[in-house]
C-alpha cells in the first residue's frame, strides 16, 4: 500500500512524491523516454509543464522521501520517466515555487537559419502615448547585421518605435519616424540573458535606459521642438525591422534570440520599479499593468515560424554563465580530457547533489549514444589519488568535498582510480546519478563543463570570407554542432547505410543563408572532431581556393593553437623548445617572409625621396698586423657593422636577443649594401672574409594577430637588419 503520496499532473505528465517503502515499491527501471522536450535544463522537474499551474503545495513528509515521473500514453500505459530523491519536502516546495515563476518566451531562429518571415506580431492596437516604457529579456543566440528586437510601425512611418542592436554592436533606438535617434554602447551578449529597459517621456524631453542593471538617464533636444509621441494605430512586430508598413523584411535584419517577459508600459517607470525589474524582485501579478506583454501570449499575438514555450525565472534571474557539454562517443578518460581541453573547457565534477541531479537530467536523453552495457557511461572529473587515498579534482588535484560513489567506500587501487557516472536511467534508482571508480582506459562519453562563454575562432579564412570566424559549441538532438556567430554553422553529417565501414562521415561548414557556400571533411574516425587542424574542401567561398587549411581553436590571447588543438603560451612558439603534444609550435619558424614581387637587387624604399638609402656604418679595428712602408701597404683586421631599414620585409617569432635573429642560408635572402674596400687613388685592395653574419634587431611592438594565417604568430614590418662582418684586409 502507498502511504504519503501525494500526485500533481494533468495531461501526460504525473508526480509522485513517495515516502518510506512507499519509494522502493515506486522504483522501476525502463521505459524512459530520451525525447529531449522532456529533459528541459534545471531544475529537473521543469519538463513537466503542468506543474506550473500548481497554485499551492502542502508537504508533511519530514523524512526521505522520492519523486518519480511518469508519463501516460494510449499505447504505453503509465511510463515511469525517472525518479529525483529529495532530501527533504522544503527543496520540492522551492523548485515548485520557481517553476510557478516561469514566463512565456518565445524563440525566435532556432535553427540558426536568417530569414525574414519569423517574428511575433502583436494583434492588438497601441494608442498614442505621450510617455512609453519598454522593457524585455533577451538571449541572444546568433547575432546579425542589424538585430531587431521591436519594431513598431504606422502608415507614414516605418520606424514610429524600433529598438534593436546595429551593426557597431551597440543597442540602438529609433522613434517619431527617425527624430529621436539614440545609441548606447551596451553591447548584447551572446548566449547569456539580458534585462533591458527603454523609457522615455516626450513631455519632459527626457530618455532612461536600463541594462544589466545599471540605469542611464539623460534629456533630449529636438530641432524645432516639435510635439512628440509614439502615434497610436500601428503595427507591433517583435524579431524583424519593418521598412515599410507591415513588411520590407530583410533577413540580415532579423532577430535569433529568446525574447521573454516582455511589457510596454504607456509611462515612465521610476528606477526603483526599472531596478525591480532587472534584478525580479517585481511581483508581476502586483505591478501596474502594462498595455503590451506575454501575458496570454497565444491568445494575443500571431506566432509566425517562431516557437512558443517557457523559461523559469531562474534562468533570466540568476543566470549561469557555465554550459554543459555532453560528446556523444566513447573515449579513454585520457582522450576525453583532451577533447574538453580543446573545447575551452574540462570533464565536469558535481559539487553537490543539486549539481549531481541537474547533470543526471541532461545525461539520461543520451542513452542511444552513450550506453556502455555497463553502469557508467559518462566520464568525471576525478582521480583517486593511491598516495593519500583520496579522489581529487583531475586538473587542480585539489581533495573533493563532495562524492556521490554508490559502492561502499574502498581503497584506491591501480587501475580503477578514474570515475564513471551513472547516467542513464537503465538501472536502479538508487544508483541514478552515482560514482563509480573504473579503469582509465575504459571507453566512456565525455561531460565537458565550459564555465564561460567559449568562443572558438576559425584560422586561415582569407579577410573577405563569407564564412564565420567564430563559433559556439552547442547541443543538437544530442550531437554537437559548432554554432557561427553570425550566419554559419558546423554540423556532422553521418554515413549512409550502404557506405562500407571506413566511412565515417563528414563536417559540413555552411552558410545557413547561402547554401551553395560551404565546404567540408571527412572523418578518419567516428569520434573525429574538427578542432585544431584540418584542410577543408571548399565550394563558392569569395576567396578562390578549391582548399582551405583552417584550424579551430579555443585558445586566447598571446597562446599559440597546436595542430591538435592544444594551447601553448605564444612565447614558447619558436623558442627551441616542444611543447605541443605534436611538435607544431616548432614548425614554420622561417624568420623571413618576402612577398613574391619583392627583388632582392632593388634597394628598400626611401624615407625621404631627396637622400639616399640610410645605411648606418661602424667600424672596429681589432689588430694592424702588418706595415710595409716600401709598397705603401699595410694588413690590418676590422670588423664592419651596418644597419638599414627594409620596410618590405615581414618578420616573425623574433627573439629580444638580436644574437638568436640570425637569418641562415636557409631562407630567401634580402637586399644588402654591397661593400667595397679601395686604397689611394681607389686602388684595389685584397680582402679575406673571415665571417658574415645577417641578422634582425627588434625596434618595435609586434603587429596585432592576423587570423588570415593559420597559426598565431608575432610579426613585425618596420625591423631594422644589422648585419656583422669580420674582414682581413691586407
């Protein structure tokens, strides 16, 4: 018999909350659904809508206690989903409390695509208002030439009421048919939630503008000083720019973005009410009602190719800057620390049973890709430690405070000293979301915990590709896809059926607007990525290569990106030393780069048309050998140092020590002063050469990085030659 249960649900989503042997009679495995709409991001229990109706919620289970999952079907009965246990009623309460808290939202371009019919259109009519506050949160996921977040239009004027961000990347505000023009350079962050607030009193002639919680206000003059108002009567559009009225959409400019919790007020909001709103310490349901939001967003606006959904308040409230990255092939934990390496991230490690429960939720769609047949399938963060038998952070070796292992705790032996988890719901409850100590060189799926927006750039694009130059990782129907800022994207394309078993596939790289743009590569394994390296084959791209050497790479400023993807501080380029795990950062590391017109029998230009080339010429005289006063002759040794400009030349990877900038025979050689040596009256004189050495003097900053190049590199144009001769002269 069940006892303290208690279920809440309608539809095809039912929660149990079982206490005592009530939850082992509960515990069943199977069945789970990996559809990925009902495995939404944490809390964990947000897939399942109907809960958010949930007016109240009395708990009295004081005790231990679980929550389980089902979900009904004609076909399938009762389904359980998975279970959460919950240390006690209080968390359900809070989670169930910010899941009631969640907002319509509505995704605009999910699929990265720039088109011009998807927007939200409001069906309603604004009056004419002396006074306007607009406020919305946005994440924006790709951006675009010009990205348009409201757009309001009447008959005689296409920009009544624009807010957007341009194409200087800063947000931009257009209103009364372009006299009100403002710009702020607040640029919107990609991938993270913003609170905006645009308020403006025509009356008082005066704008305030709130974001990320910090407010701007300042007055306004008008030529003229004409009356103003936003005109009453026009079309309301969210995601596109209306150049005309109800229409003139362009793609590049559109928007791709969640937009929610949006709402135009007909005045002015005081900062307390704007700071309520950036920081949601506002009760909606108590604030003044405002003329426009999602409120009944179904009911008052047309959805055009957009879709219509929630996000909890936690997400836009306090948002998490952090991404979890799931790679949906076996690895040795050796390769798996690799791959999140150079991802711009490393394997994830819980710190608590809230982290631990929020990864379980995102690991159990995965079970198609990563089922091992054992109980682990994924890869932590953690190493035990034989030594001091204790389990440490794999990269700071720093002792965990927290561990969730299922087994009773036993010694640290080699060679179970790596740690799986538990990920699928495949297995008993109780071991949802536990750790388990395994060998390093079994194979398992990668958690990669990126802990800040990774941006990865794309090298060796000539300037004016119409491809990306950076990217996001991102989750699509579990594989990974490399999300352009802009209008690209990297997706795997897996074989066909009939191909034999070497074919593994291929990357795509594709402009989602320009589908004859692309280029590609195929896999020489099921788990080959392209990071660092790789040589693409390119289609209809502007810069004329059939080929394309192009590395993609995590690595930051003053780091050097290895072929294999690797970061390497950029002072170690070049320096006699390997450091790249495949020895890259000592290849290439030719001082001297001369452009194919350069003709090393022309002088460098002058510096002033009226004077000859500047050479600088010193001399040292070491010993007189000899004087023979009969022949008017005398042997002595010198040592000649000049020095001149070449502004022609491009140098790399100089060293400070002008001494270790010699240039060998090795490399295309530039023009030098030709030296002659004559006695009285210009008679010859015979020299012996003992030794030449040519040479570059640094006398400048290096230039800024030039991403056309594959590697990163220091280079410099304006470098001064100094070459030494050591001279017999007799």
């Amino acid at each position: 018999m069940r006892r303290n249960v208690r279920a809440w649900g309608n539809g095809s989503c039912v929660a149990w909350v079982v206490s005592g042997s009530a939850a082992r009679d509960e515990k069943r495995a199977g069945g789970a659904d990996n559809n990925a709409d009902h495995y939404l991001p944490a809390p964990l229990i947000a897939f399942c809508a109907q809960l958010m109706r949930l007016k109240t919620l009395k708990c009295q289970i004081s005790h231990e206690h679980n929550l389980f999952f089902f979900r009904s079907s004609a076909s399938t009965g009762t389904v359980p989903i998975r279970s959460w246990p919950l240390p006690e009623c209080a968390s359900l309460e809070g989670r169930l409390s910010e899941w009631k808290s969640s907002m319509p939202a509505v995704r605009f371009q999910r699929d990265g695509e720039a088109r011009k019919d998807t927007l939200l259109k409001y069906l309603g009519s604004l009056p004419s208002l002396s006074a306007i506050t607009s406020c919305f949160r946005v994440n924006l996921r790709q951006a675009r030439n010009a990205n348009s977040i409201l757009s309001y239009a009447v008959r005689e004027e296409p920009n009544e009421f624009y807010i957007g961000m341009s194409d200087s990347k800063a947000l931009e505000l257009l209103c009364c048919g372009d006299i009100l023009q403002e710009e702020w350079n607040f640029t919107l962050p990609l991938r993270e939630w913003v609170s905006v607030c645009v308020a403006i009193d025509f009356e008082d002639r005066y704008i305030k503008f709130l974001f990320g919680g910090e407010i701007i206000q300042h007055t306004f003059k008008v030529p003229g000083n004409p009356i103003l108002e936003v005109r009453g009567g026009g079309l309301l559009v969210f995601g596109q720019d209306q150049d005309s009225y109800g229409g003139g959409y362009i793609n590049i400019q559109s928007l791709c973005a969640t937009l929610a919790d949006v709402r135009i007020y007909d005045y002015v909001l005081n900062d307390d009410e704007l700071v309520a709103f950036s920081d949601c310490s506002s009760d909606p349901a108590s604030a003044s009602s405002p003329i426009v939001s999602f409120s009944d967003i179904k009911r008052d606006f047309e959805a055009m190719n957009v879709e219509i959904g929630q996000v909890l308040s936690d997400d836009y409230c306090n948002p998490q800057r952090s991404d979890v990255l799931i790679f949906p092939e076996f690895r040795s934990f050796k390769e798996a620390k690799h791959l999140c390496q150079i991802s711009g991230g490393e394997l994830m490690v819980p710190r608590s049973m809230e982290e631990t429960w929020k990864l379980f939720s995102k690991t159990v769609s995965y079970l198609n890709f990563c089922n091992s047949g054992s109980m682990t399938s994924f890869w932590l963060g953690v190493k035990g430690n034989v030594t001091t038998q204790s389990w440490e952070h794999y990269v700071t070796g720093s002792e965990l405070n927290f561990t969730n292992f299922v087994q009773q705790k036993a010694p640290i032996e080699e060679p179970n000293i790596c740690v799986g988890f538990a990920g699928n719901n495949n297995t008993n409850a109780n071991q949802h979301g536990g750790w388990y100590s395994v060998s390093c060189k079994l194979r398992r799926c990668p958690i990669c915990l990126l802990d800040e927006v990774v941006l990865l750039k794309a090298r060796g694009l000539c300037k004016d590709s119409l491809f990306d130059r950076q990217y996001f990782l991102t989750n699509d129907n579990g594989l990974i896809t490399f999300t352009g800022v802009y209008y690209s994207m990297i997706t795997r394309h897996l074989p066909s059926n009939n191909t034999d078993g070497l074919d593994y596939g291929f990357w795509l790289l594709r402009r989602l607007d320009k589908p004859s743009v692309r280029a590609k590569f195929r896999l020489d394994s099921p788990s080959h990525y392209p990071l660092g390296r790789h040589l693409w084959i390119v289609e209809d791209d502007v810069c004329g290569n059939s080929t394309v050497s192009i590395i993609i790479t995590a690595c930051k400023e003053q780091q050097f990106s290895c072929s294999d993807g690797t970061c390497v501080e950029l002072r170690q380029r070049c320096d006699m030393e390997l450091d790249c795990p495949d020895d890259s950062d000592e290849m290439g590391c030719e001082f001297l780069t001369l452009a194919p017109s350069y003709n090393s029998d022309n002088p460098p230009p002058r510096q002033d048309i009226t004077k000859p080339v500047q050479v600088e010429i010193h001399i040292d005289i070491y010993a007189i050998r000899k004087i023979d006063v009969a022949n008017f002759q005398f042997t002595c040794e010198i040592e000649v140092t000049m020095e001149w400009f070449d502004s022609r030349l491009r140098f790399r990877h100089l060293n400070n020590a002008t001494e270790l900038n010699s240039l060998t025979g090795l490399e295309q050689q530039p023009w030098r002063p030709k030296l002659e040596f004559l006695g009285d009256r210009n008679t010859a004189s015979d020299v012996q050469e003992r030794w030449t050495t040519l040479s570059v003097r640094r006398y400048t900053m290096p230039l800024d990085d030039n991403d056309e190049e594959e590697f990163e590199s220091k280079s410099w144009l304006l470098t001064l030659f100094s070459p030494w001769e050591n001279i017999h002269a007799p």
